[in-house]
C-alpha cells in the first residue's frame, strides 16, 4: 500500500515537470524565405537558430500549436509540417495549393492564403483540402483566425477582408484606405493588425473602425504579424531583414529585435509568458475611491490577480491587494473582475497596473492604465 502511494507520488511528480517544460518552453519562430529555412530562438531573442527546420522551398507563413508547427513553400504548391521541436518535418504535408502564403490554424482546421484569388482550408491533420473554401480575394497574403471569423490581406486591392469560419458573409472590404499591399493580418481579442508595403504596421478595432495605418511606423515590408498580451511581433522581410518588436501600445519599437535573419517573415510565439487573454484594463475615480475593472476573454492555468498603484507610470509601483483575487476564467470562456481602492489620497494623480499569476507562481504584469476622471 505505501509502495503504491509513493509509486502514484513519483508518477505525480513526473507529470507536473512534463507539465512546467511545455508550458515554459518560450520560443520565437520565424520564415527564412532565402535560405529555405525556419529559425528559432528564445522569446528574448537570445540563442538564434537560423536552420531549426531546413529543407524548406521558399517558406512564408508559420502557424503552431503545442504539437506541430506549419508553414507554407510558396514555390512548390505544399504546406509543411514538422513537430514542435523541429523532428519529422514533412514538406508535403498539404499538396496542390497554389503559391501559398500565410498560415493560420484553430483546433479544427488549417487555412493558408494564395497569391491568387483563394482561401484555402482542410483539417487539422490535412485530410479533405478545399482549396477554393473562400473565393473572390485578390492576391491574398496573410491569413489569420478568430473564434468567429477568419481574416486575410488583399494584397492587390489594398484591403483586409473577413468571412465567417464557415465561409459565408464574405466581405473583400472590412478596412480599406490608403496604405500599399497589405502583406500580413493578425487578430487580437481587441484589434485587427495589418502589414502595409509603404513599411508600416496597421491597426484597428475589430469591426474595421477607428482605423490607423501607420500605427508602427519604419518597418521593411512588414510580412507576417504576431501578437499575444504583452508585445507584437513582425518580419522585416528586406532592408533590415529582421525580426521587429514593440510593446502592445506601439511603443519601445525595435525593428532588429533579431537580426541575422533571410527575408524574414511571419514569426509565431509560442510559451507566451501570461495565460490569460485581457480585453481591457481600466480605473476610473469614484466619490470616495478608485474603480479598478478589467475583463479576461480566456484564462488558462491562471491561479489570481493582484493590483499595483503608483503616483508614476514607470517606477515606484506597490502591491495593494493583500490577497490574491481568485481566478474566475477558463480555457474557453473568460471573466469580468474589480477592484475598490480606497486607499487613495484626495488629489493625487495615480496608475495602476494588473500583476496574473499562474498556477506555478510565475507572474506576468500587464500595462499601466492611468484613473480617469
């Protein structure tokens, strides 16, 4: 009986540092378009890899999830895929696709972009491809996906376009304006991100409104976009050839975040170092108090909050939740939180800051918000 209870222990043990390796493993990946290549490195750049996967004809888009990662040889019709760790890598994965471009996946399917006037899609695992799923685009580049619709870049006609992931409600046309060739798309819970040909990286609210074109400005052909809580991430496919980075806001940008790279395009993260998915963060001032509020759209292995105050958005932040504010998201459905700070100084200017910590203790802080009046 005891021998099984340490046996069951040692099993337990194991699973949970199986767990923590996944979870922890943080990497950037990217497209090397001229070498035939897809590189990796850690999520703060360090230790670059320029051949992680090589054998590649051409490769523009990436998408992965915690198995596989895919891209696009955009010279020989395929689609690739090879495990996350860069084994078994199969540069047939997908055939007949016609120069494919980006790449996007959800738990279902695998869509990819043509330079053509299609969207492509088959399952997961490649099975049953439709390569005219979405018809009617114009020299689409990019691709990305949401829970409730899919995206792409219009290359030729200078648009973003939008369908439903079942392919119906198809519009060429959901943000238009001025920029050259948008090469990329990318979707957040908040915004549409887009790469523009004059080098510079797009935004706007998810209905196509209140729409930026130069939100980050000197960029070399911003191919492929990536997002997550913290930071956005883009390929600096000529000039520097690089991997760029900025913080959400569109400052601090850093357009050789990763240099070294060959026609660099789409790079993806994966190990995002925060589990959950914020809508918004806001503080507002009461009467009495300061109303801190905030929503998540999707937490996962996410243990609590805690809310910082400073009187500088920069420096000088202290904890002021005693405890920690229980989690109340999931995986597929996140939750609405506040908080009432009291302990306020009448007069006095202050930021706030939102501190996630998961499940293992590691601790994420998100952007400083300001009280409004």
């Amino acid at each position: 009986m005891q021998a099984s209870f340490y046996f069951r222990t040692f099993l337990y043990c194991i699973f949970l540092v199986a767990f923590a390796n996944c979870i922890f493993a943080q990497y950037i990946y990217w497209a090397n378009g001229n070498t035939g290549t897809i590189g990796r490195a850690d999520l703060d750049g360090s230790n670059p890899n320029y051949s992680f996967i090589s054998g590649c004809t051409s490769p523009l888009g990436l998408a992965l999830n915690d198995q596989y990662i895919y891209w696009s040889n955009s010279t020989i019709a395929r689609l690739g895929r090879a495990n996350l760790d860069g084994t078994g890598a199969n540069q047939s994965f997908i055939t007949g696709c016609n120069a494919p471009c980006g790449v996007a996946i959800n738990t279902q399917y695998i869509y990819w972009a043509t330079y053509d006037t299609y969207i492509g899609r088959a399952n997961l695992d490649g099975t049953s491809p439709n390569h005219y799923f979405i018809s009617g685009c114009n020299m689409p580049r990019g691709v990305a996906v949401s829970s409730q619709y899919i995206y792409w870049a219009n290359s030729g006609s200078h648009t973003i376009g939008r369908a439903k992931l079942d392919g119906s409600d198809i519009n060429q046309s959901l943000i238009t304006g001025s920029f050259s060739s948008a090469y990329s798309v990318c979707v957040s819970a908040q915004y549409i991100y887009w790469g523009n040909g004059t080098g510079a990286i797009g935004r706007a609210n998810l209905d196509g409104t209140d729409v930026n074109q130069t939100f980050i400005s000197g960029c070399y052909l911003a191919m492929g976009i990536f997002v997550n809580t913290i930071y956005i991430y883009w390929g600096n496919r000529s000039g520097y050839s690089s991997i760029g980075r900025a913080f959400l806001n569109g400052s601090s940008v850093n357009h050789n975040f990763i240099t070294g790279c060959s026609a660099a395009s789409f790079p993806i993260v994966t190990g995002i170092p925060t589990y959950i998915e914020l809508l918004y963060f806001r503080s507002q001032a009461k009467q009495d108090h300061v109303l801190v509020t905030w929503e998540t759209a999707t937490e996962l292995a996410n243990a609590g909050f805690h809310i910082w105050r400073s009187e500088y958005e920069d420096k000088g932040y202290t904890k002021i939740t005693g405890l920690l504010i229980p989690a109340q998201g999931s995986t597929t459905s996140g939750a609405s939180y506040e908080y009432h700070d009291f302990s306020i100084l009448p007069g006095t200017k202050y930021w706030y800051k939102l501190e996630d910590l998961d499940v293992n203790g590691t601790s994420t802080f998100h952007e400083p918000v300001q009280v409004q009046e």
